[in-house]
C-alpha cells in the first residue's frame, strides 16, 4: 500500500514537470510596442497555452517586446525586467507577483467617477482619505489615482462635489485597485415649477400700489466675501467638501508644504504654528504665522500673525496682526491690528487699530488711529480723526476731526466737526449740525438744528444796553449768542458779548415761558485791546408772545451779577449804570454788584 502512494505521488510531480517543462519550451515570436502588459499575455496564452494569474498587479501598464522564435523560459526574463515583477511557473500556470521593492513602497487607487443620471464624467470632484491627508481632483475624464502606504490593511475614502450627495467607501488595500464611483446629484427643480403669481395677479397688484414694484438694491461685495470668493475660484475643494477633520497640532511652512497637506483648508487645529502661512478649517487653540493665518471657519482662542488674519466666520478670543485682521463673522473679543480691523458683523468687545477699523455692529468700543466706521454702536468710539456711524448709535463719540452719526443717544465730543440726524444727548464741537433734536444740547460757536429753534432777537435792557442775538438749537434747550453796546455816557462808551444756555417751553399757542442763563464780557470802545477783570452774569425769566409766525416780543425780569476789577474806568462807568443794588461788597482786589432788572426785545425768524 506505501508503495503505491510513493509511485502516485511521484508519477503526478513528474508529470507536472513534464507539463511545465513543455510550456517553457514553446516558441514564441511577439512584436509589442508600448503596449498594456494584458495584450502581451493575451498573445503569449493564444501560442503557448499558459494562463497568466494575478491579483496584485495592474495590467493596462505599458511595456515593449520584441522576440523571435524564442523559448517562454527566455521570454519571461524579459516580462520580469520590463514589468518589475516576479513570474512563478505552476504547470500551465504563470503567476504574476510584484516585486519585494515595488511592494514596500506603496499601492495604487484609481479610478473614474461618472454621473448615474447622464453617465457623463464628474469633474473637479474632490477625493480624499482623511486619515493619510490624501487629497486629489477628478480630471476632464472623470479619473483619479493617488498611492497608499502598503502596508495599509483598510483605507476609507471619501467623495466630494458641489451640488452632489457625499459618498463614502471602504475598500481592503491588499493590493492596486481600480474603482468605478457613480456620484448622485441633487434633484434639480425647473424654474417653472416654483409657484408664481399670474399675469393678472401681477397686474391687480400694480394697480393696488399704483406703482410698479421697485427692483432690488444691489448690494455691493466687501472686501472679506471678495477675498473667500477668490479664495474658492482658486481652490475647488473649499467648495465641495463640508468634512472637518480635527487635529491636535500642525506645522506649515507654506501651503501645502504642510502636516495638513493639502486637506489643511479642511483641518481644525489646537495648536497651529504656520512658519510662513497656514490654511485651516478653524481653531480651537492658538495659531502663529510668521506672514499670514487663512481659516476657513470659526475661531476660538488666540490668532497671532505677522501681517494677515483672514477668518471666513466667527472670532471668539484675540486676534493680534501687524497689519491686518478680517472677519466676515462676528467678533467677541480684542482686535488688535497694526493698520487695519475689518469686520462685516458683529463686534463684542473692543477693537484697536493704528490706521483704520470698521464693522457692521458694534457693541463695546473702538480705538482707531485715524478713523472707525461702524453701520450701528452701542458703546464708543475714540479717534483720532474722524468716526462715523451710518444708523442708530448708543455711544460716546471722541474725535480730533469729525464725528458722524445717524441718530445718537449720548455724546459726541470733536475737535471741530460733530454732526447727526436726530440727536438725544450732548455734542461738543466748534460746528454742531442736527436735523432732528428730541432731546439734548449742542454746545459750540456754531450750532445748528435743521427743523430745530432759530431766532434772531433785538433787545435792551436797564442799563441802556442794546442787544442782538441769535439763538439756535432745540427749544426746550438751546444756546444764545449775542452782543451789544451802550453809548449812555459818550465818554464811556462800552461794548459787550456773551452766550449762554436758555429755554422756551410753550404755554399756550402762541405764548412762551422763557429762561435765560448768560455771561457776558466787557471792553471799551475807544481802547479795545485794553482789558482788565469783569464778569456780567445774569438770570432772566419772563414770557414771550408770538403773534406772528416770525414776529414775537420777549420780555422779562432779570437777576444781575457784575463781578469786576474797580481800577478800570470802564467797569466803573458800568457799575455807576447800576441802580437799586441789593448786594454792594468790596471784597478787596474786586467788588460786586447784585441787581434786579429788566429786558424786553422783538425776536424775529
């Protein structure tokens, strides 16, 4: 029985032998030219009969043989060398395995991705395997390739496009493959489809406004949606790819020469330190650039760059450039940019500039250089030169220059200019300018109310002094501003200007309750420049009758204060003008002098 099994098993070895022996001895002629390696074997298996085996091995690769009348044995030497291969001969069968150095370097993943509905090519699609930070675009054709690592047992990847469902597949990377994607898109719906209004409903609608229906505004682009718009025409797959794959820490020196690779745009960091600069999907941490931070995302911590931070949506923390920080978001924090902040929302905090800053909202205050522009405040603004606010604004206002605002409720302080729509509160300036006055003071040499209170007004008083003023504001608080002389004594003659802060309070149509507060100086007319110490302040109250729209008679009695220096011949010509003093006190270097009088005018306009 032994004996048996041992002829059997040697009587089938032989035959094997004899099997591949005659393969190998079979003549072939091939005439190949760069051609794919599966026509070589498809000739080599119609003369020789052997069957070609593999699984690990791509076969549209391209190679070149020329023989004549020569034995397989000595063709697949040639296979072996053009291939990079190893060919094992079991009978009739030739199995085809990659090299040991074509194997330790990587594998090959390739493919096509078409669209189901049209069987038309995808592309641009963005394909990408997070976990190797592999990322590649489909070309005109549809195809793709990338290597993998081959020791990789599993690879997940992923596929992306605009308008298309994202899809993912597993594959087992025991060897190169070749994949077929089909890509679904978005059902699309037909303009007609959308409801709409009929003809005669449009009509109808017309003839009810009695206009035709405005066409919209266009508004146009700032300069952060410009920047991320360029930034997405350069960079296809900002836009298909929705994934965020988060990491611990990155290096970059200059995108994509990157840890991140070129899935930086789409990598959320901890730590961040960008040598030159950096792309990411946001941050959860700190990030330095030596030039320049670019992230795609929100913001939460600290961002620090040489020249530029960019952030396509919200800022929670600091964020501190030499030059410039943008933010299409909102801001909850400190800004601190060495020439210009640029935010398109909302500002929670405080923003500081060199130069420049501007944003839509801001609740918190703005230091700037030069200027800051916001659309709404609630808070301040400190400048330079010159702050503005296009709407509502709840704030103090400080400015070397010009302060502007919509409507403001608070104040606004300038070294020249401060102007307003409607104003609730308090503007200091050398020219205040409001349309509007609910409430509140202008305080000036030239103050103006558009729909407020101006009146011209010619009046005397007591002493013989004739007065003209102009009084301008709004009426339950505005400033009076005047001037007079008083040619009583010809030898004496003295002329007077002063200002102060009065009121007009209806009482009944065409009657006033009027008060006065003033101070006012003295100089003599025949020695101008001359001057010595006096003080006139007055308090007056009374009524004033408006019979006409710009006609009306002012009139009142008046509490005087004359506070001055006795050894001009001036003031005293004024002091002797007084009559029935009830306060007379010399109190050393200057007297004073407390009187009750009257004043009476015509107020026109």
């Amino acid at each position: 029985m032994q004996i048996r099994t041992i002829f059997t098993i040697w009587a089938l070895t032989w035959m094997n032998i004899v099997s591949g022996q005659t393969i190998l001895n079979t003549v072939l002629t091939l005439n190949h030219i760069n051609k794919p390696a599966r026509i070589v074997f498809s000739d080599i298996q119609q003369q020789a009969g052997a069957i070609f085996s593999y699984s690990e091995f791509d076969d549209d690769r391209k190679m070149s043989i020329q023989v004549t009348k020569t034995t397989l044995r000595n063709v697949i030497p040639i296979l072996e060398s053009e291939l990079n291969i190893t060919i094992i001969i079991k009978e009739k069968y030739l199995i085809i395995k990659p090299s040991g150095r074509e194997r330790s370097q990587s594998l090959s993943i390739s493919g096509t991705i078409i669209n189901p509905q049209s069987d038309e090519p995808v592309i641009d699609a963005s394909v990408y395997v997070k976990k190797h930070k592999i990322l590649v675009n489909s070309d005109s054709r549809g195809k793709f390739a990338f290597s993998i690592p081959s020791n990789v047992r599993q690879v997940r990847i992923n596929v992306a496009k605009a308008n298309y469902v994202d899809t993912s597949l597993v594959i087992i990377a025991s060897e190169s493959q070749t994949l077929h994607i089909r890509l679904r898109s978005f059902p699309r719906v037909r303009i007609s489809e959308f409801d709409s209004l009929s003809k005669k409903e449009v009509l109808i609608g017309s003839l009810i406004n009695d206009r035709i229906p405005e066409a919209p505004s266009i508004r146009k682009s700032s300069y952060n949606e410009t920047f991320w718009e360029k930034m997405k025409k350069k960079n296809v797959n900002l836009i298909n790819i929705n994934d965020t794959i988060f990491n611990s820490f990155s290096i970059s020196l200059l995108p994509p020469i990157s840890t991140n690779k070129l899935l930086s745009f789409h990598t959320r960091n901890t730590i961040s330190l960008n040598i030159i600069g950096g792309h990411s999907k946001g941050l959860n941490g700190v990030e330095l650039g030596g030039v320049y931070n670019y992230d795609d995302g929100d913001v939460y911590g600290v961002q620090i760059a040489g020249v530029v931070n960019a952030v396509s949506e919200n800022v929670t923390g600091t964020q501190i450039s030499g030059v410039l920080n943008a933010v299409k978001g909102n801001v909850k924090g400190v800004q601190i940019a060495g020439v210009i902040n640029n935010n398109d929302s909302i500002t929670d905090g405080i923003q500081i500039s060199g130069v420049y800053q501007k944003t839509h909202t801001l609740r918190g205050l703005q230091l700037g250089g030069l200027y800051n522009r916001a659309v709404k405040v609630t808070g301040g603004q400190i400048s330079g030169l010159i702050n503005t606010v296009d709407s509502a604004a709840t704030l103090l206002q400080v400015a070397g220059l010009y302060n502007k605002a919509a409507n403001i409720k608070g104040i606004q302080i300038s070294g020249l200019i401060n102007t307003c729509d409607t104003l609730e509160g308090l503007q200091i300036g050398i020219f205040n300018r409001a349309n509007h006055v609910k409430k509140g003071l202008a305080i000036g040499l030239i103050n103006y109310v558009n729909d407020g209170y101006h009146k011209v007004e010619l009046s005397t008083n007591e002493l013989g002094t004739i007065n003209l003023g102009y009084r301008s504001g709004w009426a339950p608080l505005h400033l009076h501003y005047f001037g007079g002389f008083n040619t009583r004594d010809k030898d004496h003659r003295f002329v007077q200007a002063g200002m102060g802060i009065a009121t007009s309070l209806p009482v009944s149509k065409k009657l006033n309750f009027e008060a006065d507060a003033t101070v006012r100086n003295t100089h003599n007319v025949e020695n101008f420049i001359e001057w010595n110490f006096n003080m006139y302040n007055q308090l007056m109250v009374g009524l004033s009758w408006q019979p006409a729209k710009k006609f009306g008679i002012r009139t009142g009695l008046t509490l005087n204060h004359f506070w001055y220096d006795p050894t001009s011949a001036i003031n005293g010509q004024v002091a002797s003008l007084i009559k029935n003093s009830v306060y007379d006190v010399d109190s050393g270097s200057y007297k004073h002098k407390i009187w009750i009088g009257w004043q009476v005018g015509v107020v026109l306009f």
